[in-house]
C-alpha cells in the first residue's frame, strides 16, 4: 500500500507534466552536465552525457545485478546495461514510467538485462542483499533521504558501490521555496554538509561527492527554453489549450530551482 506522499508523486508524473519530462530530454528523467566541450548540447544530448557519468562512477560489472532506484522511463538503466553488460532491476512509483520503461525494454531486445517494477524503492520488493549496485538518479529528494538509504542498505550486497545525484540546499536557499516544492513537486532537499553523518547514520561509507552545479544550474533555464520551442508541437498535443500555460510553469519552476538549489554526485560504498 502507498503512502499518501508516494501517491502524490506517483499523480505527478503519471500526468501529462510528468510525461512531458522524456520527451523533452531524450527519453532521460533527469537534467543534463555541460561544459565548453558540449556547450552547444541540447537537453537531450547533455542528459545522456550525465547518465555517461553517472555509468562511469558505477563498479558494477558483467553479469552482476544493479538497482535502479526511481527508474523514470527507464532509459539510463537500458544505458547501463549496454555499457557494462549487467542486469537492471528499475522501480518506480509511476504506473506509466513502468510500462514506459518495459516498452522500451521490448524493443530493444534486453527484457533478458531489464526488469522495471512498479512499486516503491522504500519497499523493494526483493530479498536482503540482491544487488551488487545501486544508484538513485534524481529521485531521492522525492522518497526521504534517511529512509530511502536505509531500503538500498538492505537490498545491496557489502561493499556495494551506490551512486546518487542530488540537489543540495544553499546558503541562500528559502523557506518559501522549500515549501513550494514541497507542495508542488513533492521534494525535500538537505545540504551537502548533512551527508557524512547521513551516510554513516544508514550504513554507508562516503566515499565522494562531485559538486557540478556550474555544469548544471546556470544552463538549466536557457537550455529548457530551446527544448521547449523545439518540442512545442508535442506539447501542444499532449496540453492542448493549456499548453502555453504548461510551458511558463516548467520555465518557473527551472528558475526557481536554479536559484536556490545545487548539484551533486554522492559516491557511497554500503559497510
């Protein structure tokens, strides 16, 4: 049984907003990383890079098992698999991000590597130590970071490798925007320096954290802009009349977001 907050952001990306995100970045749930090597990359292709990095950071090899933690539509967990020839369990809370996802799995001919469940990564539904790595790839600010930590502990094997991205709180960051995402996005964020102590609290060994937020934030608010006139056809089709609406709503929460949030690669290794 969901909680009432699972439900919450299960609604939120089963609907049309949610199910705007893969379009606009290349079938990817998540930002994008640039830099003055890919400075002209469009959403799409700055997703992909930050899921090659994301892959990169990962010890996982072939024929091992690896956890996809919030899993969106499934396209880094497909990434991975033909990267490192190991098998992907993804969940997601969203009933149309699972069948997204498995549709995806089926036409490339990976249902062997693939699995998506749609369930809540707070109560995998797998035995104790399953998994030889895990990664949350924005999507733990959704779940509660103690709590969603202590579920990849159970699930992951000792010495495990967990890769997360995250968007750490500012100095500058507002009380009013905590609470806008709260209720709009369902989203909690922390600041970089609670992770120590998060990490030993629930069983983990820090090993890294990368801070890019000047590869992602200041991009963010111009890049969504191109994407959306890019796509406006699209949007028109799955927003009809409110379309226009739908895009200045994406165009301030990015804003919003850029202002008062980081981002960060967290490298943990499970004790």
């Amino acid at each position: 049984m969901l909680g009432s907050e699972s439900e919450q952001v299960a609604t939120l990306y089963d609907s049309p907003e949610g199910q705007l995100g893969p379009i606009l970045f290349g079938g990817h749930l998540h930002w994008g990383y640039w830099d003055e090597n890919n400075a002209d990359d469009n959403f799409a292709a700055a997703a992909d890079k930050l899921a090659q990095i994301m892959i990169d950071k990962t010890q996982i090899r072939e024929g091992q098992r690896f956890i996809d933690l919030g899993c969106g539509v499934g396209q880094p967990a497909m990434k991975l698999a033909k990267a490192k020839g190991c098998s992907v369990d993804g969940i997601t809370i969203s009933k149309f991000q699972q069948q997204s996802a498995t549709s995806r799995a089926q036409a490339e001919g990976m249902q062997d590597k693939l699995r998506f469940i749609h369930g809540s990564a707070l109560d995998i539904p797998n035995e104790d130590q399953a998994y030889d790595g895990g990664w949350f790839f924005e999507s733990i600010f959704h779940m509660g970071h103690r709590d969603a930590l202590l579920e990849a502990n159970r699930v992951l094997k000792p010495g495990a490798t967990l890769v997360l991205t995250d968007l750490p709180t500012l100095p500058t960051t507002t009380e009013e925007f905590k609470a806008f995402v709260q209720q709009h996005i369902h989203s909690s964020f922390i600041a970089k320096e609670d992770y120590p102590a998060l990490m030993a609290e629930t069983g983990f060994e820090l090993v890294g954290i990368d801070d890019i937020t000047e590869n992602v934030m200041p991009w963010l608010v111009p890049k969504l802009k191109e994407t959306l006139a890019e796509h406006k056809q699209e949007i028109t089709e799955l927003f009809n009349d409110a379309a226009d609406k739908a895009i200045d709503d994406w165009v301030y929460l990015f804003e919003y977001m850029s202002e008062n949030l980081g981002y960060m690669v967290v490298t943990a290794r499970k004790l």
